[in-house]
C-alpha cells in the first residue's frame, strides 16, 4: 500500500533526478576528469533519494502513534539518516574515485528540489506578487 504522500514523492523524486543529470552533464562539459565527480554525484543523489522516502513512511508511521511513542521514533529514525549521510561523505573522503564535493551536491540536491517547487507554487500559483493594475 502506498502512503498518502506518494504523489509528491514521486514529483519530488522525478525533479531531483532531472537537476542530478542536468549537473552531471555540466561537470561533464566542464572538468577534464568529470567521472570521480559524477559517480560522487550519483552516490549522493540516490542516498538522499532514499532518506526523503524514509523520512515520508517515518512521518507516514509517526502521525499514528500517541506523541511521546512519535518523538522518540522520528527523534531515531532522524539520527539514522544524520549517520547515513555523514558515512556517505566518509567514503567519499577515503574513496579516491568519489569527489567529495560531488557527493555533498548530491545529498543537497533534494532539499534544492523540495525548496525550489514550494518557491514556485507559492511564487506563481497563489499570485503573491501582484500588479499594482490588479489592485
């Protein structure tokens, strides 16, 4: 059964893939050696993906739960996600085919994504900026 959140995951999860490859092919145009930032890209992309999809059934499970119970349980499944990006950029460091840089992007570009689209919709959608004709 998919949550109740799945549309917006799947918008989200389509838009951060489309920013990945669009970053990919600049590093590409634009280092001499692109593929240790590329794969490091890649890396950190689809670790972010999966901790947005862990974040949306902890929320998911969390909203079911009496408030003491869902504290405790977000509070771990939070600091899950905090180890599993800090070991993301461990191996980066020790790898020398990952560009830690790249990974770092990678793990951002979600939250660029989930930022951006909420701009727009609340930029273009609910016409908070007005012309002082529409007045």
């Amino acid at each position: 059964m998919l949550g109740y959140t799945w549309d917006i995951q799947v918008k989200i999860v389509k838009y951060t893939l489309i920013i990945m490859i669009l970053i990919a092919a600049a590093a590409f145009m634009s280092f001499q050696e692109p593929r240790p930032f590329i794969y490091a890209l890649i890396f950190g992309t689809l670790i972010s993906i999966l901790n947005f999809r862990n974040l949306a059934l902890t929320l998911e499970k969390a909203v079911t739960m009496n408030p003491g119970h869902a504290q405790v349980y977000t509070s771990s499944k939070y600091f899950i996600r905090f180890f599993i990006n800090a070991v993301v950029i461990f191996v980066c460091i020790k790898a020398n085919y990952l560009n830690v840089l790249g990974a770092v992007l990678g793990l951002f570009t979600i939250k660029f994504v989930i930022i951006g689209t909420n701009l727009f919709t609340i930029l273009f959608s609910k016409r908070i900026f007005k012309r002082k004709e529409e007045e």
